[in-house]
C-alpha cells in the first residue's frame, strides 16, 4: 500500500526536483525499492505526457559484479550506457542498501567502477547534461544506523524529504548573495584553523532540486588558497565502504600534506587515486533544520544544521575551480555545541558561531525559520 507521503515524495520528485516537462525522458534506477512507491513515480511522470525508463537493480547482484569486474569490463559498460544517459533529460536515483555493502570489494575494483564507468557516464554526462536528483530510501538497516525503530525513522525521512525546499531557497539567497562577494574565509574548531580564498566563484544553493533530502549552500576555494588544518567529527564512509572517524587534514598552498584518521584503511591511498584528490573541490553549509545527528548516509549528513563540509577531490562544473579527479568525498565538520562548537569568518567577519548565524541578514536560515 502507498501513504500519502510516498505520494507527495513521487510528486515532488517529478515536478519540483525534476521539473519533468511533456515529452522529456527520465531514466529511474532503482536499488531495492519498494515497488508501489516506483510505480507512483512512473504515474506521475505519465501524467506529464513525459517518458519514463526504468532500470531495477539489485545490491547483492551489484555486489557480485563488482567482485569480478575489471578495466575492460567497466569501459564496456561505459559504451553501452553512456548513449542511453546523453539521450536523457532527467535522472532519478533511488537506493536502499547496506552502506558497507562495498567494503570488502578489491580497491582496485572500485578504482575500475569510479574511474571507467562513474566518471563518464555520470560525472561528465549526467550530471552536465540532464536534471538529476538523488535520494536514498528508508530501511530498517539505516533506522538501525540511526539508532531509531523503523516507523520512527520513516517518520523522521519524510518529515526531511518533504521538506517545503521552495521557502528554503529564498532564504538561502542572502548567504549565496555575501559568499559571492568575500574573499578570504576561516574555519576555527578543535584542532581546526584554516583559510582559503573564494573570490570570484559563485555560490550554489541546494534546495531540493539535485539531492532529496536537501539543504546546503555550496561554493569551491581558490585551489592552491588552502592553508592550515582541520578535523572533522563525522563519521564517514570511503569511497571504498569502510568507516572512517576524527578525520585530519593539513593543508599547504591547497594540497592534502597531512592525513590522518580512525581507520583500518589507510586514508593516504584514498587522496593518492589521481592527483587532484588531494585539493578540495568545493565548501558548503548544512541548512536542514531536521537534520542533527549523522546516520553513515551522506546526502543526510553532509546537510547537518550546523556543519560544513569540506570536499576533497572534483569540483562541481557550476563552481569550476578547475580542479578535477575520480575522487569528490564530502567530509563533514559539525560546530553545533554538541560537536564543540566553533567559529566561520568571513572577510575576518563571524557570521556563525557554535553552529548558529548571528549575522541579523543570515538568522533566517537558523533552525528555527527554516521549519
């Protein structure tokens, strides 16, 4: 049976985040999802007089493929699947699955996956080319993550998901406005003080339309501007699917010359996949007001009320600092007091402290306005 949340998700999925006109196409893939609530998707994009495609998939088939895969294999795929994404207008991803689904695959493997197959069919051609937005979906395995009973987690992903993100991006244009006129920024919490430049690049706001759930403002520092050290205190997953905790980075005109972290895997070879994985591609604020504690699931965490999140690796085309790599690996610093609080500068401004904006122009995007 499909509630009226599955319903207004499916809508708005298609005609806010997608935006789906007549006559458009828009490839869904799907990894163990409930079926009723694809189904509703596929109604409402009839509905349009849009054309909608479909691709099932499956983790643990996923997972078996990848065992085996190789260069060859990936590049294959490639060609197959590439055409079909250029002829796309849209995109729509939805996935539930283990989060450490990935983690006992070769890292060679996963190199083959990012570099031959995600990389040009979805880096270079889905996200530049078609309107796309991703979201994963509630399971008893992530509201276990959450440390939450599954009716109380799906609860909690629909009250995030159906979020009014129409009302959040007007507020946000006042923080994409003093971004796109600063400098030099500063980041102070424990064991954290970093500087870098972002003048002249644009700043992104992120209100439902790429990820669901949604709520950040993004920009990219001056590539080689980055200088000092931060520690972030969100737990992570690799690119690889396994855990990382008390990340640290120190920077060096821009450049990862220091890494550290709480893993058995060793953090070192992540940043050595090419050699921009070592400069950051992009900086961005945590909006969403019912977001405040991290559940290992990225398009979650990384919009944690209060955080921001520091990215190593590839650039967005929209915010080009010019640097490119296989790697784009949100990392997440939570200044909320209950995380240690901390300070953000701008142009040697505060304009958040502990998590909080208290700039009079910003406080409409505080917890408490955004609901």
């Amino acid at each position: 049976m499909v509630d009226d949340r599955q319903k207004k998700l499916a809508f708005n999925l298609v005609n806010y985040s997608c935006s789906l006109k007549k006559g458009e196409k828009v490839l869904i893939e799907a990894m163990d999802v409930d079926e009723n609530f694809l189904c509703e998707i596929v109604k409402e994009v009839y509905k349009i007089g849009a054309f909608p495609f479909v691709n099932l998939l499956s983790s643990k088939l996923t997972r078996s493929l990848l065992l085996g895969t190789s260069e060859e294999r990936e590049r294959l795929r490639c060609s197959f699947d590439k055409p079909i994404m250029e002829k796309m207008d849209a995109y729509i991803s939805i996935k539930s699955k283990n989060s450490y689904e990935n983690s006992d695959i070769p890292k060679a493997n996963l190199d083959y996956l990012s570099k031959f197959y995600n990389f040009p069919v979805h880096s270079q051609t889905r996200v530049k080319k078609t309107k796309w937005v991703i979201l994963n979906y509630p399971t008893s395995l992530v509201a276990q993550n959450a440390g939450m009973s599954t009716e109380s987690f799906e609860d909690y992903y629909f009250k995030v998901c159906n979020l009014d993100y129409s009302k959040m991006d007007k507020k946000m244009e006042v923080l994409k406005q003093m971004l796109e006129k600063t400098d030099k920024v500063r980041i102070v919490s424990h064991e954290t003080d970093l500087t870098f430049s972002i003048k002249g690049m644009p700043a992104i706001k992120c209100s439902g339309k790429n990820n669901i759930p949604d709520g950040e403002v993004f920009t990219a520092p001056i590539k080689n501007s980055v200088n000092g050290t931060i520690k972030y205190n969100i737990p992570v997953l690799s690119p690889n699917g396994v855990k990382h905790e008390n990340i640290k980075l120190t920077f060096k005109d821009g450049k990862i010359i220091e890494a550290h972290s709480d893993s058995k895997e060793d953090i070192n070879k992540i940043f050595d996949i090419d050699e921009g994985a070592r400069y950051v591609g992009e900086f961005s604020f945590g909006l969403n007001p019912h977001i405040t504690f991290p559940i290992l699931d990225i398009l979650f965490d990384e919009k944690i009320c209060g955080s921001i999140h520091f990215t190593p690796g590839c650039c967005y085309d929209e915010c080009n600092n010019t640097n490119k790599s296989a790697l784009h690996w949100d990392l997440i610093l939570s200044q909320t007091k209950e995380y240690g609080g901390g300070e953000i500068y701008l142009d040697d401004k505060l304009i958040r402290k502990d998590g909080i904006f208290i700039v009079d122009e910003l406080k409409g995007l505080n917890p408490e306005n955004l609901k």
